[in-house]
C-alpha cells in the first residue's frame, strides 16, 4: 500500500496535512520557478520516492515522509521573515529553493528502513546528485546520464 492509499483510508493523517501544507505553499510559487516545481511534482518516479523518503539516516525526520514534512519545514521557514526583511527577496525563489535543497536524498539514501547511504550517496553526496535531478528537470531535451542511462540527465550537445 502506497502512502496516497494509506492517508485515504484514514479521515485525517498527519500525511493529509503534510500534503495540504505543501499545496499551499506550492500555489504561493510563480512562474518561471512554478514551471520547474511543476516538472518536478508531475514525474511519478520522483515525487513517490521524495513523499517516501527520509530526510536523514538517523537524525532528523529519519522516517518514511520524513523528507516530506522537513522540505515543508524548511519551505515555511524560508518565507516567514521575508515581511521583516530590509530589502525584497522573491518569494517564490525562496520556495523553490526550500522544495529542492535536499532532492538529492531521494538517490543518496536507501528506501527502506534502516537506512543508510547508497553507493551514489556515499560517492556523490546529496547535493550533488539533487543539483543533478534539479538539473534534468531544467532541460526538455536531454542525453542518457552516464551513471543511470534510463534518465535523461544532460543537455543533448547542439
């Protein structure tokens, strides 16, 4: 049973608000960054694995949502001060950047518990390898990636 059939089943779960909370935040984001986001949240192979994943191997959200719940986190965190800030700061930017910092954990962490590092997360790390993924969702026109030819992964030479 995957978590959307789990969190039907019951009326109200902290995964429903999990995924209200990030609706909200996601409707706030615009365009050109919307288009990205959008990218991103449309491909099935990446957002199951990101509403699954953890957001740390035994620290932190170390449970299945747990990247889940600390993006949202991080999102809110992102945007809260902005009306006391000095100068103007794009907002949308800031969600954006708080949906993707930690993308990379989808690749770099096992699926299951107990989790652990893979060998791309020990060789890579999770930045890497999420500004990898970011960057495939940037291009419409991709070549295989070398490390996992099935995804596209780099802009096809002109």
């Amino acid at each position: 049973m995957d978590l959307v059939e789990q969190s039907r089943q019951n009326e109200s779960t902290p995964l429903d608000n999990d995924f209200a909370r990030l609706a909200d935040l996601i409707r706030q984001i615009q365009v050109p960054y919307r288009e990205l986001v959008e990218r991103a949240i449309n491909d099935p192979s990446c957002w199951t694995r990101f509403c699954r994943a953890p957001a740390s191997t035994d620290h932190h959200h170390a449970h299945v949502g747990g990247l889940l719940r600390h993006t949202i986190e991080v999102m809110e965190f992102g945007i809260k001060p902005l009306p006391l800030l000095p100068v103007k700061v794009n907002p949308s930017l800031l969600l954006t950047a708080g949906l993707f910092h930690d993308l990379g954990k989808i690749d770099a962490y096992t699926e299951h518990a107990p989790y652990a590092l893979t060998p791309l997360g020990k060789a890579w790390g999770h930045q890497v390898l999420g500004l990898r993924g970011t960057s495939c969702r940037c291009w419409s026109t991709l070549r295989p990636c070398p490390l996992r030819p099935e995804v596209g992964c780099f802009p096809r030479s002109a």
